[in-house]
C-alpha cells in the first residue's frame, strides 16, 4: 500500500504581513515550510511527497527539500489560487496506484508522527478518509449579523485539522467539485464516510505573527 502526502505550502500567507510568502517566513532557524516536510519525510507512514510551492518559489522549495535530505519528495507543482486549487495540482501528481492520500498544510508545522499514524491507520477499518479533531471548549453561537440566534450544543463539534488522509480514488473523484474549505468537506459532500480520530493541540495553525510566536516556542 503505498501512501503519498500533498503538502500544500502555496498560501501567500498575507495575513503575516511578511515580505515572502508563509511557507518561507522564519521559523527558528528554518522556513516555516522545512518543519512539516522534515516531518513527513521522516514518518513512518509516508512513502512520498508532493510539494505545492507558492509561485515563483519551485526552486527554493526544492533546494529546501535537497538540504535536508528529504529523499520522499517526488514532485514540487506550482500552487494555484486557492488552497483547492493547490491540493487539486498537488494531488494531480500522485500516481494512480497510489492507495493512499495525505494532505497536510505546511501552516501546521508541529506534526507528530501519531497524528498521520491515526489517519492513515482509519482507512484499514473500511473509512474513506480520517480526519484529527478537537473537542469545541469555548460555547458557539450562530448568529445574523449582531443577533444571536442559537446556541449550539459542543458536544457535536469538533475543530479539524490537518493532516487528513483519505483512499486516493475517493479524494480524485472528490476533488473535482467546488467551494470546499477543506478535502474532508469535498469527500463528505461526494457522499464518502469520513471519521473524526483524536487531534493534538500543538498542531497550530500559523495565520499571523503571534501565532508564529506560539508555535517557535513549542519547537
Ligand atoms: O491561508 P491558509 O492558512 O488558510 O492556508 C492553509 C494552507 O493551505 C497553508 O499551508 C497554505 O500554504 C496552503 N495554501 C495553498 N495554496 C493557496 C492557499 C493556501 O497551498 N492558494
């Protein structure tokens, strides 16, 4: 069974206000993007990666792939427009006996080889993708612009992350609809089962400088 990884690396990660995009602002010594393809490179799980670079940056994605010896990396594709659009040409690489799919944001830097253990391992059990969950601890409410209108019972929510695996020929053919925030939602919306398995916490998400800030000092 072979399992690739897509790592979408292409945001331009304005909200940073950096002067390069996210996958390339400091982290530590590194670019933000050399901690989760380090990570996948060494996981047990995955056999090979496929980078989704922002344009313009194929080369100093693959130069960071060459300098720390990630060997698994296979293709580095020029992202698209939208992060869909970048897993759609990232996926679009992985060969067609490819069993399994992999798709990680290159945001999540601290991943942990139990997180890609726990999706990948869901599939074995008949799901067509696995995703990592968090229990909701603050109350949520829906709203109409200033008004409230529910209060929505937690104990039904989970916040997702990233990395979510699924069987390749159910995300191919998932892909190819639209308007999806994540490949769960595309595999869900095509009528696949997906299962929610334990998340981690110190997967964060960097979307702006303080986050960076948390995440360094989780390193
Ligand atoms: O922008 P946001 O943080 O929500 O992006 C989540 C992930 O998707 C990031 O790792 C980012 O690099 C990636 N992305 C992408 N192509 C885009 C937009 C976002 O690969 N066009």
């Amino acid at each position: 069974m072979s399992v690739w990884a897509v790592l979408a690396a292409a945001g331009s990660g304005e909200r940073l206000g950096a002067d390069r995009p996210k996958a390339f602002v400091r982290l530590g010594e590194q670019p933000l993007l050399a901690e989760s393809l380090a990570r996948l490179d060494e996981s047990n799980w995955i056999d090979a990666i496929v980078v989704a670079a922002p344009p313009g940056w194929e080369e100093p994605a693959i130069l960071l792939a060459e300098e720390l010896g990630c060997g698994k990396v296979s293709a580095c594709v020029t992202g698209g427009a939208t992060r869909a659009d970048s897993v759609r040409l990232g996926v679009a690489e992985v060969p067609s006996d490819a069993a399994v799919v992999v798709v990680h944001d290159a945001a999540r830097p601290l991943l942990d080889d139990s997180v890609v253990e726990r999706v990948v391992s869901a599939l074995a059990e008949g799901w067509d993708g696995a995703v990592p969950g968090l229990p909701v601890a603050d109350t949520v409410k829906r709203v109409d612009g200033e008004l409230i209108v529910e209060t929505v019972p937690r104990d039904a929510l989970r916040v997702v992350q990233t990395p979510q695996a699924f069987v390749a020929d159910v995300l191919r053919s998932a892909l190819t609809g639209s308007d999806w925030t994540d490949c769960s939602a595309a595999v869900e919306a095509a009528g696949g089962r997906v299962r929610v398995v334990d998340g981690d916490p110190r997967l964060l998400k960097v979307t702006d400088a303080s986050d960076l800030e948390r995440v360094a000092a989780l390193l």
